[in-house]
C-alpha cells in the first residue's frame, strides 16, 4: 500500500491511495525492486550508455532504458515528441468511491459494468466485501480549469442518485453507502501517437493510448504493451543491457502497436448516451 497527496488547482491536498495484489507485491519484494514516490519527472537525456531521468527535487537516476507508465498527461510522451498530440476530451467526467455494507451479487475480483440510460456505472467487489466503484458521467463540453472541483462531493452524489434512480443494479445504494465521494475529473483519450518511443523511452499504457473507462480497456492495452516490452527487455534467466529500444523490444515499430484507443472510445461515449438535463450539462 502506498499513499502521496496532490493538489487540485489550490484545493486542499487530495489522499490518493494505491494498493497492489497480494501477489504482485511478492513478486516486486522477491525481485528487491525498489519503489519510491513524491518524485516528478522533470527531463531525461540519452546519455550514449543510458537514460539520465532528472526530478524536480534536483534528484537523479540512471538506467538502460525509461519506460513512461505515466498516464494520460504523461511527461515522458512530451519527452519523447514535444510536437506529440496533446489529449483530447473524451466528452464524460468521472467520479468514484469506496462502500462497505452493500450487497453486491457478483463474485470479488469481478468487475461489473452496466450502461445506464444516463450514466454509465462499474463496481468491483474486493476480497473483504467493500466495493468500489465509478461513474461515467456524459458531458458535451468540456469543463474548465477548476470547474468540477468547485462542486462539493455532496451535490455530485445528489446529482448521481438523480442520474440512476432508474437503472437497474447496486448503483444508487453504494453511492448512498458511500462515505466521501472522490473529486469529479474530465476523462481525456490519446486516440492516435505517430511517435511512442525513441532509442531510450518508450510510453505504455494510457500514456500511449488512453481509452475511455467505460470501455473496460485500459488495463488490456497496458499488459499487452507491458508484456513485450518485459521480455524484450529481461528475457528469462539472463538480463542484458540493450543498446537501444528498437534492439530490445521484440518488433518496436509503429506496426507492432496493440489496436488504437479510437474504436474504443467512441463507442463507450455513445453508448454512455445523455439527455439534454442539467446533471449531464
């Protein structure tokens, strides 16, 4: 379990908690993996031998190879292609939030996702029976800076209930069961990246491709970028430093990349459709 704080354009810090499956963080200890946090990458340089990545603590560190898993607003991308198309807005606002005391009919580990006639609605049931979940709200125009934060937690749930009080499913009891629901944030997508690596980095993820929530996607496009680059990387029982990114990822070329996050994302903004009501303006 790891937690940081961030700030919303001047807002009281947000506590953003992280946890890893059980097996996953074996793994990362089995491997003597180091993880550190409070740190943001500022610049990386190639150094000829490796990649330098610079933080804006003024620290350093060194690598074969830098590797951004960094999410849609991803810094390695701009650092990779400073021309790279910036993210575009994927027409929905997201929220969340964790309840306890619900029952759910789904097994835990299962994720559920239902398209509501106004909003789309998923939950997942953990190991210890709390359920968290999302929402997808449709919005035509895309907010502005500081807009979805100036609205209390409370009125979003207000607005919430009203979008699925005639839907079908657990949504309305775990918004109610809900103790504080998460700050509402604009979903964006990077449909299309013309250039998603260079000798030293790569981006992976939504970094690379970002699809909407409501497509279920986001977790598949990571592992299949994730897996070749692995085992390009580290191959089995003997790791070697590569010369450069194209020698060390099995088939790094643009034709090698999983399927766009295009087709799945305008699907799901449709699909998620929105009459004209005020909830969804």
């Amino acid at each position: 379990m790891a937690e940081h704080e961030t700030t919303r354009d001047g807002q009281r810090p947000e506590r953003t908690v992280y946890a890893l499956t059980d097996s996953g963080r074996d793994e990362l200890l089995a491997r003597d993996i180091t993880v550190q946090h409070g740190k943001r990458l500022v610049a990386a340089h190639d150094t000829g031998a490796g990649v330098r990545a610079e933080f804006d603590d003024g620290s350093e560190a060194f690598g074969d190879l830098l590797i951004g898993c960094d999410g849609v607003h991803s810094t390695v991308r701009r650092l990779i292609d400073p021309t790279a198309p910036a993210p575009s807005y994927a027409g929905l606002i997201n929220t969340g939030g964790y309840a306890s005391g619900v029952s759910v009919d789904t097994e835990p580990g299962s994720y559920e996702m239902i398209f509501g006639k106004r909003a789309f609605f998923g939950y997942l049931k953990a190991d210890d029976g709390q359920v968290w979940w999302f929402s997808n709200v449709p919005r035509r125009d895309e907010p502005a800076r500081g807009e979805l934060a100036a609205v209390s937690g409370e009125e979003w749930r207000r607005r919430m209930l009203e979008l699925y009080a005639e839907d079908a499913g657990p949504a309305v009891s775990l918004i109610e069961a809900t103790p504080e629901i998460m700050p509402m944030t604009a979903i964006h997508s990077i449909p299309h990246l013309p250039r998603w690596h260079n000798d030293r980095m790569i981006v992976v993820g939504d970094a690379a491709h970002a699809p909407s929530p409501s497509s279920g996607q986001g977790a598949s496009l990571s592992i299949e970028d994730g897996v070749p680059s692995a085992c390009g990387t580290c191959p089995p029982r003997k790791r070697r430093s590569p010369s450069s990114l194209p020698n060390a990822v099995p088939g790094s070329s643009a034709s090698s990349r999983p399927p766009p996050a295009s087709t799945t994302t305008r699907r799901p903004a449709r699909s998620a459709g929105c009459s004209a009501t005020p909830s969804c303006r």
